[in-house]
C-alpha cells in the first residue's frame, strides 16, 4: 500500500507493504508554511493542491494557490514537472485514474 501524507512543508511517500514496518519513499518539500488541500498519487506523478502565504514590496501578504505536479521523486517544489496557480482558494481537482487525466474547475 502506498500512502501520501501532508504537512505545512512538505508531503511524505510511505511504501505501507509491511504494515509494522513503513518505509518512506520520497519526501517532497512545499513553500513554507502550505496549507495542503487534496494529493493525488500515482505510478509517475504526485499531485499537491496547496495554498500559502506571500509577501513582496508592493503586497505584505497574498495568498498564493498553486496545484503543483511532481514526478515521483522530484523532491523540491523548485523541480515539479508543472504548477498550476489558481486565482482563487476555490479550485477543484478531479483525476481520471482510466484516461490519466487530471482535471481541473477554477
């Protein structure tokens, strides 16, 4: 069995096979302080619809609502293999598993 678990920075892969002992796969680090909505995990990818706070000169703090696409193993945010930025906290992800398809309603 294969899991994905969250937190406000990052996102563990645990191979669950041996239910005493769990082994983590791959770990995959968010923007600091994430709010992680939905993971997605299949054979090649994992899916993290997440929000986060942002600063800049001209904003003190915006929200930032990303969906970011890693190959399995990739790691880091700086390395996903797409991202997708909403415009609102609102998105929603749906993933075809029978055509490999990832759909989204912003």
């Amino acid at each position: 069995m294969l899991i994905a678990l969250a937190n406000a920075h990052a996102v563990y892969e645990i191979d669950w096979s041996n239910i005493r002992d769990p082994v983590m796969v791959n770990k995959y680090s968010l923007m600091e302080h994430s709010h992680v909505k939905q993971l997605i995990i299949n054979d090649q990818f994992m899916v993290v619809q997440s929000a986060a706070n942002g600063t800049n000169s001209t904003h003190p703090l915006f929200e930032i609502d990303y969906t970011w696409i890693f190959s399995r193993g990739a790691r880091t945010y700086t390395n996903a293999y797409s991202v997708i930025n909403h415009n609102s906290s609102k998105a929603e992800l749906e993933f075809n598993k029978y055509n490999d398809r990832l759909l989204v309603a912003d």
